[in-house]
C-alpha cells in the first residue's frame, strides 16, 4: 500500500492521461510483487490495490471495504484452500478491523478529544494547527493501532502461541518508521 501510494505520487507528476498512469501503476506493482516472490500476501495486497485504484481511475466512490471483499474472493476463486491459512486470516483480519473499528474509533476519538476545544479555530496560531496536527495523527494511529492489535493478538495466540503485549506502542513507533523507510528507497 505505501509502494502504491509513493509510485501513484510520482505517476501524478507526469503529464500522462489517467488510463495511462492506472496501467503503469499496476505493472510496476506487479513487477514488485513478482521481485518479491509472489507471495500470497504481495498478491492479496496487489489485488486490494488494483481494484481500489480502479474505482478511482473509473471516477467510482472508493469503498475499502469493497475492494477487501473483491479480492478475497477473487483470491478464494483461485485457491480457495488459502482460506484456511494463517496468513489469509491474518491479513484480512487486520485490514477489516482496520477498516470497521479503527477508523471509526479514530473519528470519534478526534471529535471527542479535540485540541483546544474552548479556543475557536479561527485564532489559532501556527503552533495550534501544528499542535492540532500532531495530535489527531497520534490519535489516529493510536485507534488504528488498537483495532490491528486486537486481531493480531487473537491470531498470534491462536496460529503461533505467541501473546505479544508489547506489540502496540512497538508499531506505533516503526510503522511510521518503515514507512518513510519504504518512500525513501522508492
């Protein structure tokens, strides 16, 4: 998902018609997941992206949880025994938590616990809005963060007899990390 974002970033600086970036985007992720051996992950990731990135080049509303359902059963129509798998239900897991109460909860947290409530935005100095910024990004990874943990946790207890409780604030510090990481080497 970083990948496709960095690469749609690029794409959108060139001059070329939206077709033209949409299938360039695509064979360019599908060279990646290719290089990266084809995973059942890299595919399911692959294939999440590619119908997200259609509904937008086709002007459609993107629905997220539209396109975790097409490719899972896209994925499940070419090898369906990957529903039994630890990896499958993991990844799906976590992004449909991600989806379904991450979000939501973020959204709610950012209404209910607003960076200075009392003072009206139109007052605000550069410092409020940097304040302001800084505070519903943490807000939103913490939420994010939580609805992943919970899946995860339920998976790593039941797949690999693993609890890691730790798990939270460690992603909440490398996830940011791995991510300008992944930009910068793009």
């Amino acid at each position: 998902g970083v990948i496709a974002l960095g690469l749609q970033a690029l794409l959108s600086l060139s001059r070329m018609p939206r077709r033209w970036r949409f299938g360039l985007s695509l064979l360019v992720l599908w060279l990646y997941v290719d290089i990266t051996g084809a995973t059942p992950s890299a595919i399911r990731a692959f294939c999440m992206i590619a119908l997200l990135q259609a509904a937008v080049m086709l002007r459609k509303p993107g629905n997220p949880l539209a396109a975790l359902t097409a490719s899972a059963l896209i994925v499940l129509a070419l090898a369906p025994m990957q529903f039994f798998s630890a990896s499958f239900q993991m990844s799906y897991g976590i992004v449909a938590a991600l989806l379904l109460l991450g979000l939501p909860l973020a959204e709610t947290w950012m209404q209910r616990w607003p960076a200075f409530r009392d003072l009206p935005s139109s007052t605000w100095r550069w410092w409020h809005h940097g304040t302001d910024y800084v505070w519903r990004g943490l807000l939103g990874a913490l939420a994010i963060g939580l609805a992943s943990i919970l899946v995860s946790l339920l998976c790593g207890v039941r797949f690999f007899n693993l609890f890691t409780p730790g798990a939270l604030p460690a992603n909440l510090i490398l996830i940011p990390v791995a991510m300008r990481v992944i930009l910068a080497g793009m």
